[in-house]
C-alpha cells in the first residue's frame, strides 16, 4: 500500500533543518520510500493525500514521562509537601495493573492527538504501559522502576528485577515497545543495586536504561552526605554512567560532570516546564549540547508538568535558555524542534530509525494546520511551532504507516471509555485526598 502526502510545507528534520515547500513524501507499507519537492513520483493505486500547505513534519519524541500519572494530573497543586502528603500513600494504594493500564490509556490520547509518536515512560507495572502503547499504534520505551523505596509494585530488588524480565520476554524484538529498565534515581536505587542493573545491562545491551539525574537540592546534599559526591559521581561508582543512558533533568551539573557525561556518551531528556512549576532550576542545556550531549524535550509526568505534550514546552525550553544566557539568541526555534524531532530520538538511541523524513526510516509523522489567527502569518515556520502553535493544531498522525489519527479523530483508543475509566479512578482519588485532609 502506498501513500503519497503532496502538497505540503516538509520539514524533513535532517541536518541543516529544512523547509521544503510544496514537499511530498511517498510511504510504502510502513516506511518512508521517498521525500521531495514539486510534484510526487505517480504510483499507480497510491492513496493521495494533498497537505493544502498544512506542514508535515517527523512525530515528536517525548523522552521522559510517567504515562500512568495522567490521573494524578494537577492533584495538591501548589502544595509543597504534595510527594509525601498524597502521591506515594495514593500510589501505595491505589497504584495496581488496571488502575496503570486506564491511566496510560489516557495518556495514550492525549499523546496521539498532540502528535507524539514516541514516549520514553517509568512507572509501574509497565508490561500493562507496553500493552496500551502496543494497542494504541504509537512507539514507547517503557521503563520498568527499580527503586528502594517500597514501590507499590515491588516489595523487593528481586521483585523489581522479574517484572522487568517479564517485560523484557513480553516485548523483545516488537517493532514499536521496546522495554527497558530504570533505577529511579540515586537518592531512591542504592548504589549496589544501581550496581547490579548495570550488570543487568550488559547482558541485555538491547534494554535501554532511564534513571532520573540531579534533579533536586535534596538529592545533591544526600549524594555529598552519603558518598561525599555528585549524583552524576555515584551512578558514575555504580558502573551504570554509560553510553545510552536516558537521564532525565540534569539540573545540577559542574563542568567536570558535563565532562564525565559526554565522554561517557550519556543522553539527556530534559523537562523546563515541570522542573519551573517545582521551584527546582534551569538545565543547562546549552552547555550539554556544546558539549556534545544530546537533548530531548520531555514532558515529565503530568502530575509535575500537567501535560504531555510537547508544544507547551516549547516556549519554555527555549525561553529558559534565553533568561540565562540573558540574550535572544541561545536556544533557537530551529534547535527546539530538532530537539523534539532528530535529537529526541537520539536520546532514546532510535535516531536509526525514527526522528527524520528520510528514506527508509519508518512513515512516523503528524500533519500541523497553520490557518488560525494565532499561527499566521508564519514568517519562521519553526517560531511559529515554538511559539504559536498548540496542540490542538495537530490534525493528523501516522506510525509505521497507520494513521492514528486524522482530521482530529483518534482512530486507535476509544475515547469515551477512556475518559469515563479515567474519571471514575479520579473519584476515588478525591474521596481519599478528602481523608487524608479530614486526618491532618
Ligand atoms: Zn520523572
């Protein structure tokens, strides 16, 4: 089956970040066979679809996020001790396979219609996350926790270790869930067991590693207290600073950490509006990316950053950089999108396959509708995505060839029952925020 998607305004998001106008893109089973400009090559029985000008452009990666956590989104807002007060005895009990399965199902839509193709995910019970990515036709690496903290689904390291082997057998050689591991983070994962998930890796080179990185003040000072070291220093210690690894935030750094990352061939997935609306600081992602480091736009989970969408990272991704570079210049549109495009599949090491409108690379693309007052006139197509397009301007979205979505319709996750599962877990959530308050 061949599509051709003509008359559109292409970024193909290969090196020097083009626009070709009046592009087109020729899509043979589930992989891009050509891309152009003018008229496309004719193909006899090929489905045409004319693009109006509208930009076509790769699917967004999203590198760090908690899928599941779509239904504690805006939950003890504000509050400061939120963590402790509500999310981890909320999580303790209420966190099982269905409650991850509908709120990752939720995640689900709202990923497909805000044109995320691809998602990094850590949470629990992730066979359940890889289900629902599977069903729903978009790309996942989906993380199984490790931590120490008593994590609702594992009471032990052991316990950890056979739901991500779970994982690994459940998904090993599927085209779009690809599983991974991830030791949560070194203030919550010790050392030693940091220690045997790198021994875990090397024999499973294949399993892609997350682990949340210099996030916060309190985890620099337990790292000084407990090691006398960074938290880039202790997963350094562990064996597990390495290539490949995913590490989101990345806030705290010193210029010797940034030396240690690079040479070590680490990736960062970075999260501006969830790291801003937590008080927490800045990554420094100009100097990761001098570096040679590369950089996602991550969403985090949207209990901390609301949403999972990428454009509205965008304008803080960018802007962030500019208030501490205290000049227009760092970070721009170009760069952002690359990040969220090319790069993004970088981090999460898929830049073989996804990222880019290239030959032979698989069809993962979204269709933007630029004719709202908002968007136009649209001088830079790529300030424009950063700064004026929302979400909802997203009209189609295809993965490996399959149309998720288009004119706006999800085609792969029934929305009605997704909602309705969803708000009737938020029921019970409400009811127990009520208790713990009622106890206080
Ligand atoms: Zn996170």
């Amino acid at each position: 089956m061949t599509i051709l998607i003509t008359n559109a305004t292409l970024l193909p998001c290969t090196k020097d970040m083009p626009v070709v106008e009046n592009g087109y893109v020729q899509i043979e089973g589930d992989a891009i066979k050509a891309v152009g400009a003018g008229p496309p090559p004719a193909v006899e029985g090929a489905e045409i679809v004319d693009a109006g000008g509208d930009v076509v452009m790769p699917g967004m990666v999203n590198p760090h996020c908690h899928m599941a956590m779509t239904l504690f989104r805006g939950l003890g807002e504000d509050v400061d001790d939120r963590l402790f007060r509500y999310v981890l005895p909320m999580e303790r009990k209420f966190v099982t396979p269905k409650m991850v399965e509908v709120g990752t199902r939720l995640a689900a839509l709202e990923l497909i219609e805000a044109g995320v193709t691809t998602v990094a995910d850590m949470y629990y019970y992730e066979t359940e996350v890889g289900r629902v990515v599977d069903e729903a036709g978009f790309r996942g690496v989906v993380g199984q926790t490790i931590a120490d903290f008593d994590p609702p689904d594992h009471a032990s390291i052991d316990a950890g270790f056979a739901l991500t082997e779970e994982l690994v057998a459940e998904f090993s050689g599927h085209d779009r869930v690809i599983p991974s591991i991830a030791p949560h983070a070194p203030y919550s994962t010790d050392i030693a067991v940091m220690n045997r998930v790198a021994r875990w890796a090397d024999d499973h080179p294949d399993v892609p590693v997350q682990i949340h990185l210099a996030e916060m003040t309190s985890e620099m000072e337990w790292c000084e207290k407990h090691h006398r070291m960074t938290p880039v220093e202790v997963v350094e210690k562990a064996g597990l600073l390495r290539k490949g690894l995913i590490c989101a935030h990345c806030l705290y750094l010193s210029g010797g950490d940034i030396e240690k990352m690079a040479a070590a061939e680490v990736c960062v997935a970075h999260n501006a509006r969830s790291n801003a609306k937590a008080g927490r600081g800045i990554a420094p992602v100009e100097a990761l990316r001098a570096a040679g480091i590369p950089v996602g736009v991550a969403t985090d989970g949207p209990m901390s950053g609301n949403t999972l969408d990428l454009f509205s990272q965008f304008g803080p991704v960018s802007m962030f950089q500019k208030l501490l570079g205290k000049s227009r210049k760092p970070m721009p549109a170009r760069e952002v999108i690359r990040m969220a495009t090319i790069e993004g599949a970088r981090v999460l090491g898929l830049d073989k396959k996804i990222g880019s409108l290239e030959p032979d690379k698989k069809a993962d693309l979204i269709r933007i509708d630029l004719s709202a007052p908002r968007t136009q006139p649209a001088y830079d197509v790529y300030a424009t995505l950063v700064f004026a397009v929302i979400a909802v301007d997203v009209r189609d979205m295809m993965v490996a060839g399959r149309w998720l979505m288009r004119g706006r319709e999800v085609l792969t996750v029934e929305r009605k029952k997704a909602l309705r599962d969803a708000l009737q877990i938020a029921t019970a959530f409400k009811a127990e925020m009520a208790r713990i308050d009622s106890q206080a």
